[in-house]
C-alpha cells in the first residue's frame, strides 16, 4: 500500500493566506472604486431627460453607502479568516504616522491588521488612478 504524498509543511496555509490578501485588495477596491461606479452608472440609466430628479441621486447615495458597508464586512470577515489560516490574531506591527505620539510614546493602544495595510494601499491607488483619470484622461486642464 501506498503512502499519500507529502507537502511541505505550510504550503498549503501561505497559499491560503496569499489568496486571501488578493481577494480583500480586489473587495478594497470594488470598494472605493467598482461599487460607486456601478451605482453612477445605474443611476445615469435610470435618469430620463436632462432635467434631474430627486429619485436617482437618492439611490446613487443609498446604494454607495449600503454597498460600502456590505464590502467593509466581507473585509472584515475576510481578515479574521486570514487570521484562522495562519494561526495568528492577523497582526502585523507597522506603525502608521497617525498613531504616533508627538512626545514620543513607544506604545500603540491598537495593533496594525492586514486589512489596515490593505485599505490604506487601495485608498492610495485609487486617489492615485483617479488623479491620473482627471488630469490625463479627462479632457481637464490646469490653471495657466
């Protein structure tokens, strides 16, 4: 009888681990940038003529908010799954600017998790697209 073959010890969980960090940089992303652009788009279809009503820029406002708060969840779970497939609490120690004290304090009341790092990233690229979008691509000039 045959043995089952043998993994290295591991694999299998930084495997897990990496598809998990890439999936919450594609759900941070649908969140700053997919999910208002699907609901700018929605409501552009559902807007009849050139004089604006009230109906669909209430559900632009309604759908980015709901759909915000439904992506900030699945991230959420999404970081406490990371947590379970590497055995840790899902921290690393990186001590953003904001945190630190201006007298110097070596302690942080509050640990960086890996969605921290993933948001701020997204956030980032997506300020950044958007800027290369407006004054590249979107017909705008600067000031002379």
């Amino acid at each position: 009888m045959a043995s089952p073959p043998t993994r290295a010890p591991g694999i299998t969980n930084k495997f897990a681990a990496l598809l998990l960090v890439a999936v919450m940089v594609v759900g941070s992303l649908l969140m700053w940038i997919g999910a208002p652009l699907f609901w700018l788009w929605l409501g552009s279809q559902l807007q009849s003529g050139s004089s604006p009503s009230f109906g669909p820029y209430l559900l632009i406002l309604v759908g980015v908010v709901v759909s915000m708060i439904v992506l900030g969840k699945l991230l959420s779970s999404l970081d406490r799954l990371y947590g379970r497939v590497t055995h840790t609490n899902a921290s690393v120690r990186v001590r953003m600017p904001w945190h630190r004290s201006m007298r110097g304090e070596r302690g942080s009341g509050r640990q960086t998790r890996v969605v921290d790092i993933v948001m701020v990233v997204s956030v980032s690229g997506a300020l950044l697209l958007f800027g290369a979008w407006f004054f590249l691509l979107a017909g705008s000039s600067l000031p002379k």
